[in-house]
C-alpha cells in the first residue's frame, strides 16, 4: 500500500512538472511574440459552461459508461498575438466555477442532497484565423489546447430523515486517485463588431485523471462546452 501510493504521488509530481514546463515555454514563446508584434492585442470574457463528467469502466469484455452534467460560468482574459495575415496565436488565462446537484428519497423516512463543486485555473492557448467584414467587423474560428489546474473539488451532501439531519463535506483530491490536472483539445468559432463580440466552442479531455492502480480500466475525464462574450482594448 505504502509504494503503491508512492507511485501514485510520483505520478502526479511528474505531471504536475510537465504541465509546468509545457505552460511556461508557452507563456515564453508568447512574449516573445509579442515583443515582434505592435498589434499585439488583450481581450477579457466571461460565459456559461456546461461540463459533462464522463466515466468509462472496462471488465474483460463488457464496458460501461456514464456521463453527469455540471453548470457553471467562466471569466478571464486572452492576449491576441497576429502571426501573419489573419493567423493568431493567443494564450489566455481563465477560471472555471462548475456545480451539479443530485437528489434522491426513499420513501418518507430520508431524503438527501448530494452537491459536487469544482473550480479551476487554466490556460488555453488558442490560433485563430481571421475574416474581416465591413469596417469593424469580424468573423474567426479557433483551435488549441487547454491546460487545466483544480482549485477545489468538493463534495457536500446533506441528508434529512426521521432520526435527524446529516451534512458532511469531502475534499476530493484528498483522494490520490484524482488528478488535479488536466489537458483538454478543442475549438470553436467567434464573431466580433469594433470592441464587442461572442464565441462558442467546445474542450475534449486528453488525458485519464484516474490515476489508481486500475486506470487501465477506469477513465474519469471532463468535456464543456462554452459560449460567451468578450470585450477587447
């Protein structure tokens, strides 16, 4: 049990190190792009997200799989870096708030409330291709990968029965087996008019963030969808 936990700790400080690593030559290549570029340009959003929680569990030939649903809102800023002609990169950083509620009775002698909450910091960093219309006009898609750190993942349940009622929090990451990190893969497409504009797009997980001796069996993972508004100086 003690190596096993061991391995498991080595594990996500050897993730926690190449994500680092990964963010910081990003960031690096950035400002290093943006010091070649006068029409460098920084943009704020805020929006919905709907995350869906997928689970997918093989035992020799069977599989099963499970998806929960989570709302929520994000709020963060993007740095809009032209390369050439209509190309762009643009890294960013964003905060995440997702909850789901769950419940459940069983006749009239209990009832109960389960709530999961999860926050995360992240950074995307997006290309984008560009089409001008009009004066101030714009239309673009945009694709990239995220990367993802947990804040929190709490889960609350209340229950109420004819004994008394009951109310316990869990930390989910006391739980070695879920990572805080993680990759995501998507895109989407945005329009603008002068400093005001909307995007929708849509984040795959790349990565298992069970992280248990039986992960070769076990995925846990996260997709969203996004849409917003953003406003640009």
């Amino acid at each position: 049990m003690h190596r096993l936990a061991f391995c498991e700790a080595m594990y996500s400080l050897n993730l926690y190190y190449t994500m680092k690593r990964i963010i910081t030559t990003i960031l690096a290549a950035s400002m290093m792009l943006a010091g070649f570029s006068a029409a460098a340009q920084v943009s704020v959003g805020a929006g919905y997200v709907n995350s869906a929680y997928k689970t997918k569990t093989t035992s020799g030939s069977s599989t099963s799989k499970t998806s929960s649903p989570a709302q929520g809102f994000y709020v963060g800023a993007d740095y809009d870096i032209p390369i050439v002609g209509g190309l762009s990169m643009v890294p960013g950083i964003y905060y995440t708030f997702a909850t789901a509620s769950k419940s459940s009775s069983i006749l009239s002698l209990a009832s109960g409330t389960g709530t999961t909450t999860e926050m995360y910091v992240g950074v995307p960093v997006n290309f984008t291709y560009s089409l001008e219309f009009g004066n101030e006009g714009k239309i673009y898609v945009f694709a990239g990968p995220t990367f993802n750190v947990g804040v929190m993942s709490q889960y609350k349940l209340d229950a109420t029965s004819i004994v008394g009622d009951y109310s316990t929090k869990t930390d989910n990451y006391d739980d070695s087996d879920y990572s805080r990190f993680e990759m995501l893969i998507g895109g989407g497409v945005g329009l603008q008019y002068g400093a005001i504009g909307i995007k929708v797009g849509y984040d795959a997980n790349l990565l298992n963030r069970y992280t248990g001796d039986n992960a070769s069996n076990y995925y846990m993972g996260r997709n969203q969808l996004h849409a917003g508004v953003v406003y640009s100086f």
